[in-house]
C-alpha cells in the first residue's frame, strides 16, 4: 500500500473512531435525557391526577374518571404518558390514548438507547359502587427516541459530508507533499542511468528540504567523481602510453646498438674460430671483451625495463629490507647527500598492493629530490599507525631542495601516479612545501585496503 493510501486509511480510522466516540457520547445522554424527560412527565402526570382528584370522584363513573385527564394531558402536551384506571384485581378499566412506539425508529437503535416505560401507581377511592381502585402511569420514551435517531441520522449525513470533504482533502494535500518525493524517484533514476545533471528545487515541505539538498549534493559529488574519473582514466592511457615510448626508446637506443655489436662481435669471433691463423694478438680477446661488455649492457637494461614494471625484490624481500636497500642505493649514487631513514610498526604484513604504493611513493620521492630538487638532505619516515580512525600507513619524504616538479621530468612516475596508486587504495596524497623549507610529500594510505584492489605495478 502507498504511503498516500496509508495516510488516507489512518485518518479515515480515526475519523471512525472520532464517529463512534461520538455517537457513544450521544447515545448516553440521550439515555440521560429520555429518563430526564419521562421522570419530569411523571411529576407533571401526577400533579394532574391529584388536580382532578380534587373534583369529587366518587360522584363520576370509571370511564369519566380518564376522560376527565384527557384533555389535561392533552393541553400539557403530555404525548409520552398514558393513564390507566385499574380495578381492584389490576385490570385496565379506562386509558387516555397514546403515541405508541414509531415505526421509523430501528430496534437496534431503541435497544441501544436502553430506556423501557415507566409505571407509577396512584391510589384512589372508589366511586359508590365502582371498582376503581388506583391510576397507572406509564411513561413511554418512544417519542423521545424517535427525535434522538432523527437527532443522529442529521448528525450522521453532516459527519459523512465533513468526513468525505476531509478525506478529498487529505488526498489533495498528501499528492502535493509527496509530490517531490516523486522527483526525486525520477533523480535518483537519472543518476541511476548515469545522468548526474540533478536539479531540484526548494520542496513546499520543510522536512523535505534536507533530503532535496542530500540528493543536490550526491548528484554533484557523483558528477565530481565521474570527471575525476575520466580525467584519471585519461591520464592512465597517456602514462601508459608514456611507458611504452620510454621503453620503445631504450629498446631502440640502448637494445638495439647493443645487439648490433653483439651480433658483429660473435660473428667476428666466429670468422676467427674457423680461421685462427689470420688472427691478430690479443683481437679475440678484445673481441670477447667487446661481447660480454653488451651482453652486460642488455642485462642492465632488462634489470632496470622489469624493475619500472614491478620490483622483483618485493616479491622476495621484506618491505623494510627493500626499502633500506633502496636508501643505501641512493646513499652510493648521491654520496654528497645526507639520507636518513626511519621505519616505525609493523611493515612487513601489509598486502601486495599496500607494499607496491608505499614503495613507489618512496621510490619517486626520493628520486625527485636527489634529481630534480637539488636537495642536500633527505628524510624518509614510513610508520604504521593505530588509531580511531582505524590502521594507517603513513609515509613522509622529506627534503630541503629547491621542490620537485609537478610532472616527471623524463616520463617517469611522476607526483599523478603516486597520487593515482594513493587514491586507489582509499588513502591521501599532499606535495606541499616543508616548514623548513624545500618540499614535503606525505601519504596516508589505509592499512586495511582491500588487497585485491588493482594497482599496477
């Protein structure tokens, strides 16, 4: 059922139950009333009896006695009384006449009101040689609830009326207010579809402000992250397309002259193998010489090609091992910088992709402050954390240098991928200047990132 319909169905309830309430109270005080009105009737009824007593009744006979009252009754508009002269042995000798009960009124309705006829007797002296002996008087309250049901039926066609022109408007009133909620089923379906373009405006409803203003903000933020998205998914294929030239042109520069001497030497050191004689002092050595010195150059190339696409040592060393190698490594090519390194927790049980980010991040840091920054020192932090907002691996690379570029100067990592692989694993990047002066990169990457979380190497 719809919330309109519920609504509707929940005040027609209470206006039944306000209804019955209603006629409950009604009902009991015209029980009150009819009672009221026939002990009143009663009074009056008797009241007129002792006034035609007052006259000599012995000197009337039994039917003259009621056909006295008749017309007393009648001019007191007495309508719900009937006067009986009863006998010595109780038997009706005469009765004024009476309204009876109406035909209109329904039983259940009668029974409902609860009221029966009254009888009160009244003694009197018999007339010479009569047989009268008292006076009934009953007192009926049908005509009375005969105008409580016309009383209630007039108040029931009201309160039908009333309840019908309520409900009209409660289901005018529940449409407009749900209305916005029906555009924003129509919003959150566009957003559904990839239609991030939401525009809603200010509900009639106050308490539907917050929300219209949580689907606004959600439409923009999606609308944020799809451009955020398409700008990385863009930067990807130019980084990637940026690493396949690089390694096209280590390929061409360095493989490919390398394997060219290669080739020339193995085949001289061939010709000369079939032909010792023609051969000159020492020109195969230097022709041996010549091809391990290339095989040596295709060997380092191949290290350094498979060490941009995934560091092996990663998959053999601990991380702490690798990255101390990675400060000694530098400490050696860049003898006249002073490096520092200080690792704090536990390192070493983080997942693949947590290990590669922290990795690379040191990797670039530390190779834009030595290449590009000018830098004299360097300070490495990387320590796991444990707190509120749960585990943490925070990285901090420090330097004093003249700052690292925004891009990477020879098609390198760069501060975007560092910064990309950080985002992927729900963490935070800053490249901002040191205190100190020089520049600081700080990450915070959440400990507990999903390990299947992709991150290229």
């Amino acid at each position: 059922m719809s919330l309109k319909r519920r609504l509707i169905a929940l005040f027609a309830l209470f206006l039944l139950l306000f209804t019955a309430a209603g006629g409950g109270v009604i009902i009991i005080d015209a029980r009150q009333s009819v009672r009221a009105e026939m002990d009143s009737v009663l009074e009056l009824a008797s009241l007129l009896i002792e006034k035609s007593l007052a006259v000599d009744t012995r000197a009337r006979a039994p039917a003259e006695h009621v056909a006295a009252l008749q017309p007393l009754v009648a001019a007191r508009k007495l309508r719900h009384v009937q006067i009986r002269l009863l006998d010595r042995n109780g038997l009706a000798i005469s009765e004024t006449r009476t309204s009876g009960a109406s035909d209109e009124v329904p039983g259940w309705f009668t029974a409902l009101v609860g009221v029966q006829p009254v009888v009160r007797r009244v003694e009197i002296l018999p007339a010479a040689g009569g047989a009268a002996a008292a006076y009934a008087i009953m007192a009926e309250p049908w005509d009375e609830v005969a105008e409580v049901w016309e009383t209630v039926k007039a108040l029931a066609a009201c309160m039908a009326a009333l309840s019908a022109g309520m409900l009209l408007m409660l289901a005018l009133a529940a449409d407009r207010a749900l209305r916005p909620l029906r555009l924003f089923e129509r919003e959150l379906a566009r957003m559904e579809r990839g239609d991030f373009g939401v525009r809603l405006d200010r509900p009639g409803v106050p308490e539907l402000v917050p929300i219209a203003a949580g689907i606004q903000a959600l439409g923009d933020s999606l609308a944020r992250t799809q451009s955020e998205n398409r700008r990385l998914a863009a930067q990807l294929v130019e980084v990637e397309d940026r690493e396949r030239r690089e390694l096209a042109r280590d390929i061409h520069d360095e493989l490919g002259p390398s394997l060219f001497s290669l080739k020339i030497d193995v085949r001289e050191l061939h010709r000369l193998a079939h032909d010792p004689a023609v051969a000159k002092p020492g020109q195969i050595d230097a022709r041996a010489e010549a091809a391990m010195t290339a095989i040596e150059a295709i060997h380092q190339l191949s290290r350094r090609v498979l060490g941009r696409l995934r560091p092996a040592v990663l998959d053999h060393l601990p991380l702490s091992e690798v990255l101390h190698d990675e400060i000694a490594r530098w400490r050696r090519q860049a003898s006249g910088t002073r490096w520092h390194l200080d690792l704090d927790g536990s390192l070493d049980d983080l997942s693949d992709p947590i290990r590669l980010t922290v990795y690379r991040v040191v990797q670039e840091s530390v190779m834009n402050a030595a290449r590009h920054a000018g830098a004299t020192e360097v300070a490495v932090s990387v320590e796991r954390r444990a707190g509120n907002g749960g585990d943490h691996v925070v990285v901090s690379v420090r330097d004093d240098g003249l700052g690292a570029p925004a891009a990477p100067a020879n098609g390198g990592f760069g501060i975007s991928g560092m910064s990309e692989r950080v985002h992927a694993l729900a963490g935070t990047l800053t490249v901002r200047p040191s205190p100190d002066g020089g520049t600081l990169v700080h990450a915070v990457i959440p400990a507990g990132a999903p390990v299947s979380a992709r991150v290229e190497a």
